[in-house]
C-alpha cells in the first residue's frame, strides 16, 4: 500500500509538470528543452525558504512560484520572439545552466551532494487535488479564448498575426503559465521527496516530458494526462525487471510514434460529450480521426 | 463616397531587396480595387505592409483620415483586416473555432450574430462547423479563410490570391462572393495574379511591376491596354 501510494504520489506530482509542457507544446508549438530547471527552481526556492528562513510551507509555494514566473519572464522575453527550433535551444541552454548553478552554490544548496532536510508535507491527496486542480485550469485554458488563439498562432502564426491575434503576447502569457504549474509541480516535489539535488532537473527530465506529450497526443489535453500515467508509472511498476524496464519503455514509445504519429488519442479528447458519441456513432468519428491526421 | 484607405510613398525591404518603391494607391469606400501584378512584384507585401505584418521604410498608411496604428492587432481593431494567401486555416482548431478566432474581438451576444452572419453567407461551413479545418477541401477552406476575416466585422477586407490553387469553377464562386461582400457594404482591396477575374470584378485597378505600380485605371480601361493585354492576359 505504502509502494502504491508512493508511486502514485509521484506520478501526480509528474503529471502537472506534464500539463505545463502540454500548454507549452501542445497548445503554442513551443518546445522547452529546459522545463525541468523551472521545476528545481519551485523545488529549491520553496524547500530554501522553509529551511532557512522560517517561511510557513504555503506562503514559501506562493513565493517559490512567483519568483519562476518572474525568471520565466526574463527567460520567455527573448524566447517567444524566437523561432520555433531556437526556442528549443535557448531552453536546453537556460536548463543547463540553471543546473550547472545549483550545482556550483554548494553553501546555499549543498551542490551536487543534494539539499536535504526538506520537511515531508506533501500527501497524496494533496498531489491528487493539485493534479486534477492543474488540469482542470489547463482544460478551461484551451477553450477558452486565449486556448483557442494558443492552437490557431501553433496552426500557422502568420494568419494569425493577420487575424490580428496578438502573437507575441499569447505565446508569452502561456508560457509564463507552463512555467507557473511546472514551478508548482517542483514545490510538491521538495516536499514529498525532502532532498533534492540538480542531477534530476536536467535536459533529460524536459525531454522525458516532452515524449510524454507526445505519447499520449500532443493536441490532445486528455492524451497527454494519460500518456505521462502511464509512462510515469511504468519505470515505477516495472521495478523488478532492473534495467529491463527501460527497454520496455523505448519500445513503447517508438511503437506508439510509429503506428500512430499523432499519439494515443490523437485529437480526440476525453469529454463526456465525446465519450457519448464515440458509442453512439463509432464511425463517423473515425473517419474524421482518419482525415485528421492527413492534415 | 470618399477615399477609405490611401497609402502613400510606401517602401518595404527584406534586407536589401526592395520589394515596394514608393507606391501610392486608393481605395474608394465601397469599391472593389484590384492590384494585380507577376511574381514577385510586391503585390503580398502592399497588402502585408497595410496589415502591419511587414514594416514600411518609407511612407504610412492613412485609413479613413488617420494614420493606421503599426501593430496588427491594433489595426484589426480599426476595421483593417487581412486574408493571407494560400488559405492559412488553423488546421488544429474546428470551422466553429476558427471563425471564432476571427471574431476574437467581440464576445457574447455580438460574437454570436456574427457566426450566424458567417453561417447564412456559408452554408457549407455550418453544416461542417465540428470538422477540423483541415478536413475541407481547397475551395472551402478558401471560403472559411474569408469567412474568417468577416467575422471581425471590418470595414475594409484585404484579399491575397484568393483564387490561387482553385479550380475554375470553385474560382468564379469565390469571386461571386467577393462581390457579395462589396454589396454588403465592406470595401475590398483584391491582390491576384489571375488578371482576367481581378480586371472584371473590380471598379478600379493597379499594375504592379517590381515594386512599382506602373498603370493604373478602371478595369475595363486596363482589359482594352495593350501593355496589360500582352503582359497579363496572354496578348
């Protein structure tokens, strides 16, 4: 019971990061090689706090986000006004660097040994509520306006910009966003794990998610719930097969973009209006599954 | 009826390319005015240079007695809107969500009229209004793409090459809705390569070459020039 509710603490706790790079990538196009240091900066900013200075453990989540969304604003300002393929290298450079520095700061955040003594406060019920909070929020994002002009700037920004759509602020705005929930995800993260330390927040964590988007389906907000589940999970349930499980992982994936580029659910997204036409008139949905991933 | 929107002296580089010179043109409201033109000539970049895609090096845009703002959204706001060529549908979103994206600057009641505006002059698109864009054909997604532009209620539509890629017949349906739109009261500023279909539609007409407008007149004026006729219409 203790190992299940453990897993599954984490993969709560992975899967709001996911809903922040599934706002980024999945509805601006944007890609973020350095996601996971906004991740380490929740995480030692909010355990900093409460170490060293006392703070109360939700005021220190409150700071340790808002101080992301500022660095995410210095970081987003020369970011969004990139394009697409040198978003992607300006966020591996920030990740690494952020990592490097953790690594360096030894006195304040005890270097590469980790920072440890971090007081366990986060439960699973409280990364359950967060996560179905985070992706709720994230669901009312994409069909609402700014979602909508999220998908239509990803779909072509020029008719967009045409449109009059505002491009460079949206692309802004979401990725302040993504950096708010992943900052979040970092701050449960310190509290669950009480130690932390800059090896796990480097570029391979932000590709990890990345795959996990694209896994379940980068358009689609309920695919890449699932899609980070499950591959979150995987590692964790498989434990007993030692490295085997990795095997097992890369074989997953490269199926998956093979058979079905567009990811598990594609476009389709788990609502219950959706659910209901899915048994009603299977195949008309299918036939426009089928167009969708010609276009 | 006076003069809607007057560009004047307008130049735009790309880089060291200099794709407009010093062009002037007007656009009487209510009216449709072609530009038409080769290849290259600077026909998109007029258009881009109006919506504020592109930045000028020389020369404004003044649009009912004042200067155009420089940020696109800020001009679609003003009633400018743009359609650009190649039929740039969001292929991510449904019809429904693309005409919305359209109408972006309106909510509620207005955004409502608007779609179902949209819906009466497009029939086909209510009928489709859950597909993904992606999903219509070139002709229909040529049709939302204008569609879409509608939806921000303008005052002025600029059109780049709509009948690009089309077939003739679905061409002579874009074009019948062009007109419709002129008589609806929205002021069209049409770019084309196809000079024969922009020649007859429009009450007036610019020739574009490299950057310069080289002639100007109705569009039957421009049809019976023999310049036009030997450049443009095949001799």
């Amino acid at each position: 019971m203790a190992l299940i509710s453990n897993i599954l603490t984490q993969v709560f706790i992975t899967l709001i990061a996911v809903t922040g790079v599934y706002v980024l990538t999945g509805l601006t196009g944007m890609f973020s090689l350095g996601q996971a240091a906004f991740m380490a900066i929740g995480a030692y900013v909010s355990g900093l706090l409460v170490v060293k200075a006392g703070v109360p453990f939700v005021l220190a989540i409150i700071i340790a986000v808002v101080a992301a969304m500022g660095i995410g604003y210095l970081i987003g300002y020369p970011v969004v006004r990139l394009r697409r393929d040198y978003i992607s290298l300006v966020t591996l450079g920030f990740g690494e660097a952020i990592a490097a520095l953790l690594n360096r700061m030894t006195s304040l955040t005890g270097g590469a040994s980790g920072f440890t003594g971090i007081p366990r406060k986060t439960t699973l019920i409280m990364a359950a509520i967060s996560a179905i909070a985070v992706i709720a929020l994230v669901a009312f994002f994409k069909t609402s306006k700014y979602g909508r002009q999220c998908i239509a700037l990803r779909g072509d920004e020029l008719a967009a910009k045409a449109m009059g759509i505002n491009v460079t602020k949206i692309k802004m705005t979401t990725f302040i966003f993504s950096v708010a929930l992943t900052a979040y995800s970092g701050c449960l993260y310190a509290f669950y794990m009480s130690y932390v330390d800059p090896s796990g927040f480097g570029w391979k964590k932000s590709a990890d998610w990345v795959i996990m988007v694209f896994f379940g389906g980068v358009n689609s907000l309920s695919g890449s719930v699932i899609g980070a589940f499950i591959l979150s999970a995987l590692p964790q349930v498989l434990r007993g097969l030692a490295n085997y499980r990795y095997v097992i992982y890369a074989v997953l994936v490269l199926l998956i973009i093979n058979f079905k580029p567009t990811g598990l659910l594609g476009e389709w997204e788990l609502t219950p209006k959706n659910i209901k036409q899915l048994f009603t008139k299977k195949k008309s949905v299918k036939n426009s599954h089928k167009e969708e991933g010609e276009g | 009826m006076g003069v809607m929107l007057k560009v004047n002296d307008l130049s735009v580089n790309y880089g060291h390319v200099k794709a407009l010179k010093h062009a002037n043109i007007e656009v009487e409201s209510g009216k449709i005015v072609s530009i038409i033109g080769a290849n290259g000539a600077g026909k998109s970049t007029m258009l881009r240079a109006i919506s504020g895609l592109v930045k000028p090096a020389t020369g404004n845009v003044e649009f009912m007695g004042s200067a155009l703002p420089a940020k696109p959204s800020k001009i679609v706001a003003k009633g400018v809107v743009h359609v650009p060529e190649g039929r740039k549908t969001f292929s991510g979103l449904t019809i429904r969500d693309n005409l919305l994206v359209g109408g972006y600057l309106y909510k509620g009641k207005q955004l409502e009229e608007n779609l179902e505006k949209q819906y009466k002059l497009f029939p086909i698109l209510e009928e489709r209004k859950n597909q993904f864009a992606g999903t219509l054909s070139g002709g229909e997604q040529q049709m939302l793409a204008v569609s879409r532009g509608l939806m921000s209620n303008p005052k002025i539509i600029l059109l780049d090459e709509p009948s690009m890629g089309l077939a003739p017949i679905i061409v002579n349906q874009i074009y019948d809705l062009i007109r419709q739109i002129r008589d609806s009261g929205i002021t069209v500023l049409l770019v084309e390569q196809n000079a024969r279909k922009a020649l007859g539609i429009c009450d007036y007409a610019y020739v574009l070459e490299n950057g310069i407008i080289s002639l100007q007149g109705t569009g039957d004026e421009l049809l019976r020039s023999d310049s036009v006729r030997k450049a443009y219409l095949g001799g």
